[in-house]
C-alpha cells in the first residue's frame, strides 16, 4: 500500500539521518579524545622546551660543581647534586632489599589470609600518606627520639618508608609476569621453592625489576617535602662532599626549593631555572636508563625482548 | 650424601621463608609506628595545650600568641584546590585513560605512555617552579589578580600533577572490562563513542571512582609545587584568585620557626594527623570501590 510504503521510506529517512548524526558525534569525539591526549605531549614538550629556555644559560660547569653561596652571587650546585645521589643510594640499599623481600613473601609465598591482607591494607597505607606527613614522621623519630639532627641517614630512611610500597609493588608486578610454566618445570625438575624463586623466577623478572627500581629511583632523586625536615637544608661548610652520613645532606630539589623562599642571594632566579632544568634532565636520563637496561637484562637472561 | 643436601636445602629453605616473612611484617611494623606516633604528637594540641578539637576544626582564626591555633583556613583551602584540581584534572584525565585504551593506535601509545611516565617522575619542586615562573605571570598580566598567587595557580598546578595517576588507572579500569561488552555493543550497531559513553563508563564506574579517589589523596598530599604559588596568606580563598594557603604548605611554611614542643609545633603536628587521617580514609574509600566491582 502507497501509505504505508510512505510511511517506511519516512521512517528509513530518519534513520538515515540518526546514523550520520550519530557518526558525526563519533567523529567529533574521535577528534576531542585525540586532541586532548596530544595536548598532554605538547605541553609536556613546552615544559622541557622552557625549561632548556629558562636554565640554558644558567648552566656552566662552576655552577654544576661549584659550591653555594649564602649571601652573595655565583654560588652552585655540586654538593646539592652529591647529596641527591648520596641520599639516593642509601635510600636504594635500604629499600631495595626489604621491597623485593616483602613483595617476593607476598607474591609467591602468602596464602590468602589476615597476615597478607594486614600487609597489604599496610602497603596501601603507607603508599597514600602524604611525603611531607612522612617527612614530619622523620623528624619525629630521627631528630627529636634518637636527636640526630638532620642526617643524610635520617632523610634516607624517611624516604625508604615512603618507597617501600611502591618498589613492592613493581617487585610483585615483575613476579606476576614470569610464566608459571617456568616454576613448573623447575619443581618438575626437583627444584626447591626458594631455588626456584632465585634461580627462575628472579632472573627472568630482572628486566622489569630493574625498570621499575630505576623509575623510583628517579622519583627519590626528585623528592623534597620528606627530606626539608630530615636531610635538613644545609651542606657541611668546611667539607661538602663529606661521607658521613650523619651530618646535614640538603639536596638538588631541596636546594631549589629552599633558594626559592628562604635565601637572600641575589641570583636566586639564576640557581632556581638551572637546579630546575638539572632535575628535569636527570628525570629524562633516569627515564632513558630505564628502559634500555631494563630491556637488555631481560634480553641477556631470558632471550626474549621484553 | 643425598639426605644431606636435601636437608641442607630444607633449612635454606626454611631461613628464606622466615627472612621474606620478616620483611614483609616490617610494612606492618612501619605503618603502625607512623599512625601511633602521629596520634600521639598530633593530639597534643588538645590534651596538654587543651585546645578543643571542634575549634581546631572550625575555627578560622590561626594564632597561636592568641593561644587558638584554629585551622579552618588550612581545611578550607586544601578542600578548594583539591576539587580544582579534580574537576579539572579528573574528566580530562578519564578522557586521556578512554582514549589510550580504546582509540589510541599503538604507535600513539608508545609515545603517550612514556611521556606520562616522565610527568610522573618530575619533581614536586620543578612543577612547583614552573608554576612560579610561567603560570603566576600569565595570571598576574591577564586577570585582576595583583600578584598572580592563588588558588587558581595551585589548582591548575594540581590538576596537572593528578594527571598521570588518573589516566593511568582508568586506562587499567578500561581495559579490565571483558570484550563481550563492547563487542556486544558495537555487533547492535552502536558507534564507538555510543559504546564508550553508555557502555563502557557505566561498567567501568567503580575503577574509575577508584581512579579519581587516589587522584584526590595525590592532591591532598601534594605540597611543594603548591607552596610556591598559592601565596600562603591565613585567609580563606575570596575568589578564583585569592591567595590562600593549605594543610601542607601551612606545615611546610610554619614548621621551620616552630620549636620543639611548642604550641605551633603541636597544632602543626594536629595538621599531619589529620592529612593522615584524610589518606585513611581515602584508602578505605578504595577498598569499598573494590569490593563494589569484586
């Protein structure tokens, strides 16, 4: 019949046209979505790029290695750099250890039950808290129980409390992705579990334990808020690059922040764009090591690319 | 010689077993010193400098020669940069994680993924000096605003720092749902974009709540990118671009004048526990997510 058959071509028409309303929308989304992520590259590329605009010139090889001044201009940044890695490699000794402990307990060893869940509830915990609240725990225990004073070794183990929990977690991410088949066919082949563990299971998850323990590295490189009220924000004067590590350790990112709104030299926009851009290097170049020894170690022990 | 080695090897295996135990109980040995150490630094402000906690709590006025360290300023002022950021920071985030998960094609991802990573890594303080010498002058020259600190400063600061957490974690919530859905979807003739907006955020709501909770405990916690543009004025935020200052950076500004049992200290430690008490709860928020999805 004519009406009926008028009445569908009407109706196909407006189907016709929700289908192109609707494949504009999901153009048009299609089109937001990509612009927004590329916003977060753009905006990550002017960073950088003004950071190397900012701190370009600042950088000289008295500043790198220089020491700082307290009230006049021309002071650098060598102690701070040394604190930074010292702190770090201290931090790392303490941390690394107990992380790949606990998370090789809980990834391979813990059956479901209340002493995991408390560990893990913990883990959480402690991985939310705030780093200056860590940093007033610092103070609380290393400075004022044990009257320390700010210590390179106090603000190391303030920081250790801080990344425990994530190195944990890439400890038993990095288990988690080492095939069961492996730990098969070595209790197959009569291994004992911890055998196994450090002579299967570790190396083949080396890769990506390095990657992760690089990547929190760089994060511990970069910290601050824990560090003001543990390291403290003073190098030793007479020997700055003192290895004791009970003595004042202020670092590269401390060092910025404090130049920024305590000190009185002149030339504070001068130290605050280079120490700015040294940190921001440091994180590309922590980033970079990263992944390529990341990659070559799961090359070298499992044969495989990562 | 045999029975030996066995034996040999089931100590071994024994020590391990007790050493890995060791370590993992020093979580928990760690975790309950902080919270008891800080429940009994940070509760001095009420029971030796008899302060009530309704007052710390509500009370705008922050002096301590006055002997009222109220700490309604602080509250109000992390409250006000913290949804900043999220409101920001959260839908933009979410729409980066959708898009990594279900339009980015490999090649995108292989460079997006990386660069978050980095933001991830930069320092507190360098965000913090970024936002001192790009965004305070970009404020100041094109608002009223007569320095440029604030809290839209601080908030957008935020809002890029929450970033990488946000969009990691939805772009896991996205990916943890089960093909079927979109399959289904997409086989009923809906568009991808249809898909996203009535199928897949609806299923991934409660990865995504947990996304946005953990975003909020970042910028909670967040202190030095924040200290160095928010202005640190004790008063609560009158606009957009009024100086103010929060829970963090009060510690941070305030701490190093404070001595050793002193009032300021006191109040200063009662700021901590309650930013730990905020990030318990957090957690705990986390969990019933969860459990919601489990």
């Amino acid at each position: 019949m004519p009406a009926t058959g008028a009445l569908a071509s009407h109706e196909s028409l407006a189907a016709t046209r929700s289908v192109r309303g609707r494949k504009i929308a999901d153009m048009a989304a299609t089109v937001v979505l990509w612009v927004m992520a590329s916003s977060i590259i753009v905006m990550l590329a002017a960073f950088i790029g003004y950071m190397i605009y900012l701190g370009g010139s600042a950088i000289s090889i008295p500043f790198l290695f220089g020491t700082p001044k307290e009230t006049t201009a021309g002071g650098g940044i060598g102690p701070e750099i040394y604190n930074s890695f010292y702190i770090l490699f201290l931090t790392l000794a303490f941390t690394v250890p107990i992380a790949l402990a606990a998370g090789v307990y809980l990834q391979e060893y813990a059956r479901p039950g209340l002493f995991r869940s408390i560990v893990q509830f913990s883990a959480e915990s402690l991985a939310t808290i705030p780093s200056i609240v860590m940093g007033l725990f610092g103070l609380l225990v290393f400075v004022y129980l044990f009257k320390w004073k700010f210590t390179a070794l106090g603000g190391a183990l303030t920081l250790t409390l801080l990344n425990l929990p994530a190195l944990m977690r890439v400890t038993q991410e990095a288990l988690a992705s080492v095939p069961d088949t492996l730990r098969e066919a070595s209790m197959g082949l009569g291994g004992t579990k911890w055998q196994t563990i450090s002579r299967v299971v570790l190396p083949s998850a080396i890769g990506r334990l390095t990657t992760g323990v690089v990547l929190v590295a760089g994060r511990i490189f970069g910290e601050t808020a824990a560090l003001i009220f543990t390291a403290g924000l003073s190098v030793p004067f007479n020997n700055p690059y003192d290895l004791d590590p009970m003595r004042p350790a202020e670092t590269l990112a401390v060092h910025l922040w404090y130049t920024h709104s305590e000190s009185i030299v002149p030339d504070v926009d001068r130290i605050g764009n280079g120490s700015a851009l040294v940190l921001l290097v440091m994180v590309l170049v922590f980033n970079l090591v990263a992944r390529l020894l990341g990659r070559r170690l799961t090359r070298h022990f499992t044969g495989r690319d990562a | 010689m045999i029975a030996l080695e066995a034996r040999r090897s089931r100590r071994a295996e024994q020590f391990a077993l007790g050493v890995l135990r060791l370590a993992a109980a020093s979580v928990i040995l760690a975790m309950a010193a902080l919270l008891g150490y800080l429940a009994y630094e940070g509760t001095k402000t009420f029971y030796v400098d008899k302060f009530p906690l309704a007052q710390f709590l509500f009370s705008p006025t922050f002096s301590v020669d006055q002997n009222h360290p109220g700490a309604a300023v602080f509250i109000v002022g992390t409250l006000a940069v913290t949804t900043f950021a999220i409101v920001i920071g959260g839908p933009f985030g979410i729409a980066v994680g959708v898009f990594l998960s279900e339009i980015a094609p490999a090649r995108m991802n292989q460079i997006l993924k990386p660069a978050i990573e980095v933001m991830v890594g930069i320092p507190s303080v360098v965000y913090g000096w970024l936002g001192l010498t790009l965004l305070v002058p970009l404020i100041r020259t094109h608002t009223s605003s007569p320095s440029g600190f604030g809290l839209a400063a601080a908030g957008v600061v935020l809002a890029i720092m929450i970033l990488p957490t946000v969009i990691t974690l939805s772009e896991d919530a996205f990916r943890s749902l089960p093909p079927a859905l979109k399959e289904g979807s997409l086989a009923l003739g809906a568009t991808r974009w249809q898909t996203i907006v009535r199928v897949l955020l609806p299923s991934a709501s409660s990865g995504l709540a947990v996304a946005l909770i953990l975003g909020i405990a970042r910028a909670v916690g967040e202190t030095l990118a924040i200290q160095m543009v928010i202005g640190n004025a004790t008063q609560f935020p009158s606009g957009l671009f009024s100086p103010t200052a929060a829970l963090t950076t009060e510690i941070v500004t305030d701490m190093p004048g404070a001595t050793e049992g002193s009032q300021l200290e006191h109040a200063l430690f009662s700021m901590a526990l309650l930013l730990l008490v905020i990030a318990m709860v957090l957690i705990v928020c986390v969990r019933f997510a969860l459990r919601k999805r489990a």
